[in-house]
C-alpha cells in the first residue's frame, strides 16, 4: 500500500495490492478532504490484476466548467451563405448516332 500527497498539484495518490487496503485509503482520503475525479483519465480508479491506483483530488480544486456561448438569432454576421446546386449525374453512357 502506497498513498503520496504530489508536492507539485496537492492531490493525493493511492497505489494497492489489495481491495479491501485500496477502498479503505480511499475512504480516509474523503474524510481528509478529497475527492474522486471521474472526469480525467490519469486520475480514474484503474485496477489489473490485484494492483489498485487512483489519484483523489482536493475537494477545494474547482471543476472545469463549460461555458456555452450563444447568439442571439436576430444578430447579422455579416457572412452570407452560398448555396451551389450543381446537374445529377446520369448513369451509363450516350447512345451512339447511327
């Protein structure tokens, strides 16, 4: 069992050969203050075989939050939209003029 506070972004990483070891450091590391993040994959819960890894971030850091830019439909751009229709293609070749 392994558990290290990283110096460089404070989160706190856990490292286990068993279940029961890993949930439980788990469980200390909410009560301390973190939480899981499910949102990044260098962060996520990985597991292969018995060896157990995660990375719980502090519950202080902020979620990344998308901010939707809309534009109202009454606004001209100024862009003007070109619509080119150009003949069906046709199939097979002409007949010829005999």
């Amino acid at each position: 069992m392994s558990i290290e506070i990283q110096a460089h972004t404070g989160n706190m990483k856990i490292e286990s050969y068993n279940l029961a070891e890993f949930l439980t450091e788990i469980q200390e590391g909410i009560l301390q203050g973190f939480r899981l993040d499910l949102q990044t994959n260098e962060n996520y819960p990985y597991g292969s075989g018995s060896y157990y890894s995660t990375i719980l971030v502090p519950e202080s850091q902020e979620k990344e939050e998308k901010i939707e830019v809309s534009q109202p439909e009454d606004v001209d751009t100024g862009v003007e939209e070109v619509v080119e229709t150009l003949p069906a293609p046709t199939r097979g070749r002409k007949p010829s003029k005999k």
